[in-house]
C-alpha cells in the first residue's frame, strides 16, 4: 500500500502531461515485469525438485524428500527454522527480480519471500510453533497439493488491498503524519524556551562575575600598605629633652650621702710563708 500511495502522490506533483507520460512509463515497466519464467508454488514437488537439481547439482529423479530435508537443514538441529526455508525460495525469486532491471522492485523482492515462508508455515507447520519438523515435512509431501503443478502469483500480480482499504490506508497515515508534526513543534517550541532560559542564565552568571570581581577589587584596595616617604624630601623633626619617670611615692627615698666603705689595706713588708727543704740522698 505504501508504494501505491507513494506513487500517487508523486503523480499529484506533476503537472497533467508528465503525468500522462509517467503513468504511461509506469505501466511499461510493470508490463516488462510481468516477462519471467512460471514461479512454482512454495513448497511444491516442482519448487523442491527445482532446489535439489540447480541449487544442490542431484538427479531430479532421485528426489527424495528426506534426504532434501537433510541437505538443508544447516544447522543439523533436526528442524528447518524461517531463515532455511527462506533460503530455498532464492531460485523462484531470481525469476522475477533482478537487480539490474529498473522495471524489479528489490524491495518487493523480499516481501515476496516472506510471502513464500508464510505460504509453506501455513500448509506445513502443523503445531504452528514457527518450526518445521522431519515429520511435518514428510507429511506435507503426502498430501495432494503438494504434487499440483500450479504457478505461483507474484505480489504484484495479487490485489491484496481494495481501493477503500488503500484510502483507510492513506486516511491513518495522514493522520500519523499530522501527529508527527504537532509533536514537532511541540519538541521546536520546547527548544526555543531552553535557548532563552540559557540566555537568562547567562546573563546572570555575567552580572555575578562582574559583582565578585568589584569586590574583589575593593579588598585589594583596602588593604594596600600606606605609601614609603619620598627620600629626597627633608625629614624634620624638634628634639625634645627625655622626660623624667615620675616618682613613686610608695618607693622609700634615696639617702643623701651612701656610707662610705671600710677599705684595709694589707700591711707593708709581709714575707712570704718558708717553704720546707727536700733533701736529695
């Protein structure tokens, strides 16, 4: 649907004579898609013989189901998972999609092997735990179908949707889109606040820098020493005669006169003491 839808709004751009010329082109390109080999049904006997002869080289009249089981089951845990059974609708895709060719949707490629998977899941995988079991396998080989040589419709090929649906389609994703944008310019005037509240707040940062480095200035100059005296210039100053410490009343006064010392002198011509003769034998 969304291809559709793209496609068409793409047409609306246009004025009415590309317009003409695209859908013209469109429908070229979607008749030289539809030139490719038969796709067999998934998970047929002719789509599983087709593996077994140009993906694994066997004798397609040796094709025995359980040995195909075997041979792709990779990882040998006795089951086939989404990934191994995608991996053998590769041949029918490459009959309809090639990357070089403008007119093959890559895209669209894929979708179709997820389409191909859900087919043999559907018909194959009886207790619907999304693995494909020996048993289910050789089952599914018994049933009727399975030997039906019927082809397989490509999406392309397949309405899946009917106009209605696509404009349902095209009414939600308008929708979705409109919310998309409130919610944008919700998150833009969001923004917007944060980028004037950063403003605010840095211009009050400024204001308190400039506040702290004023004070800062006025502390350094409160503080400064007073200025040395200029050398050159004469220092003047009257002398003054010490003053006198006052008196104690309480200390006991200073006598007039100090009392004179009594002074000996030591007496004229004193000999000295004899000293005592040693005698030398």
């Amino acid at each position: 649907m969304l291809k559709e839808h793209e496609r068409r709004e793409y047409l609306k751009s246009l004025d009415e004579e590309k317009r003409r010329a695209e859908e013209a082109r469109f429908q070229e390109m979607r008749q030289k898609h539809k030139e490719h080999p038969k796709i067999n049904v998934p998970g047929s006997r002719d789509q599983l013989k087709e593996v077994w002869e140009e993906t694994d080289g066997l004798d397609p009249s040796e094709f025995n189901p359980k040995t195909f089981f075997k041979l792709h089951d990779t990882n040998s845990d006795g089951v086939l998972d989404e990934q191994e059974l995608e991996a053998l609708f590769t041949k029918e895709l490459e009959k309809v999609y090639d990357p070089r060719n403008e007119e093959d949707d890559m895209l669209e490629m894929e979708e179709e092997r997820l389409r191909m998977r859900e087919h043999v899941m559907k018909n194959v995988d009886l207790n619907q735990d999304r693995l494909v079991t020996l048993e289910e396998f050789l089952k599914s080989t018994e049933k009727k179908e399975f030997n039906e040589a019927g082809g397989w419709e490509t999406v392309d090929e397949t309405q899946v949707y009917s106009e209605a649906e696509l404009q349902r389609f095209e009414a939600e994703l308008a929708a979705q889109e409109a919310e998309l944008g409130r919610r944008a310019e919700q998150l833009r005037r969001q923004h917007q606040d944060l980028q004037e509240q950063q403003v605010r707040l840095d211009a009050q940062k400024k204001e308190y820098q400039q506040a702290v480095l004023h004070m800062e200035q006025r502390k350094t100059q409160q503080g400064e020493a007073p200025a040395a005296p200029d050398p050159g210039e004469e220092l003047k100053f009257q002398a003054q005669a010490p003053h006198a410490a006052p008196a104690d009343p309480a200390a006991p006064a200073a006598p007039a006169h100090a009392p004179e010392q009594n002074h000996v002198e030591p007496p004229q011509n004193q000999q000295p003491p004899p000293q005592p003769e040693v005698q030398i034998q």
